[in-house]
C-alpha cells in the first residue's frame, strides 16, 4: 500500500533530508509531500497573512484529501533566516501551528518537530 505522510517544513536546503528521513523511519511511510516556505511556525501561529496560511492550507488539502496522508508535521528549526524568534520562541509557535493544524485536520495526527543546530530532529510535545 501506498503511504504519503504531509511535512510543512522551512524552504531551507539543509533541513529537508533529516526531515523525510525522520519521518520516513518513524512513521513507515513510502512518501512524504512537503509544503516549503520560510519559518512555516511563524506563519501558521500568527495567522497574519492570510493569503500565506490558505497557500499553505490549499497544499495540505491536496496531500490530506487527493493522497490520503496518514498524518501531517510541522517542522521548525534553529538559526532560521525567515523567522528571526529565538529557540523557546519557536518552539511555542510549533505548538500552536500544531492546535491550528489540529483544528482545521481533526482526524489526522499532528506532530511539531524541532531541528537544532546539528539539524537532529527532536519531537517537541
Ligand atoms: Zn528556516
């Protein structure tokens, strides 16, 4: 069986690899969609550009309802170039994309993951 699991992960190069293999190991997942675009915590906490959130909403339908994703992340990281917050201010705002994601895909798990700076990937609760 075909597995896709939804990853909304920072645009930077250096996280996308430890990101899908975490995933790809933890989860057993075959594929992982990715929605890239810069400090993706930031963006989903706030909710201040609307436009931004239903670009990033609009691709997590497509993986959630047209590839039957098994489950959605959001992944966040230290020293991000586009989101300027220190660590314990992004990880905060990986908890509440995780209530925002939560209410908007009730019936998929939600899990925040934390990159630091060896781009080791944490599971933030
Ligand atoms: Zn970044």
């Amino acid at each position: 069986m075909v597995t896709f699991f939804t990853v909304i992960n920072c645009m930077d190069g250096i996280v996308q690899l430890p990101v899908i293999e975490y995933i790809k190991n933890k989860f057993d997942v075959l594929y992982v969609d990715k929605i890239t675009d810069p400090g993706p915590n930031l963006i989903l906490s706030e909710q201040s550009d609307t436009l931004f959130v239903e670009s990033i909403f609009n691709r997590i339908y497509i993986s959630v309802y047209k590839h039957f994703s098994v489950g959605i992340s959001i992944a966040a990281h230290h020293d991000c170039a586009g989101n300027p917050s220190n660590d314990t201010e992004q990880k905060a705002q990986l908890v509440k994309a995780v209530k925002v994601l939560k209410d908007k895909y009730p019936e998929e798990p939600v899990y925040a993951l934390w990159l630091d700076e060896n781009f080791k990937v944490h599971e933030v609760a």
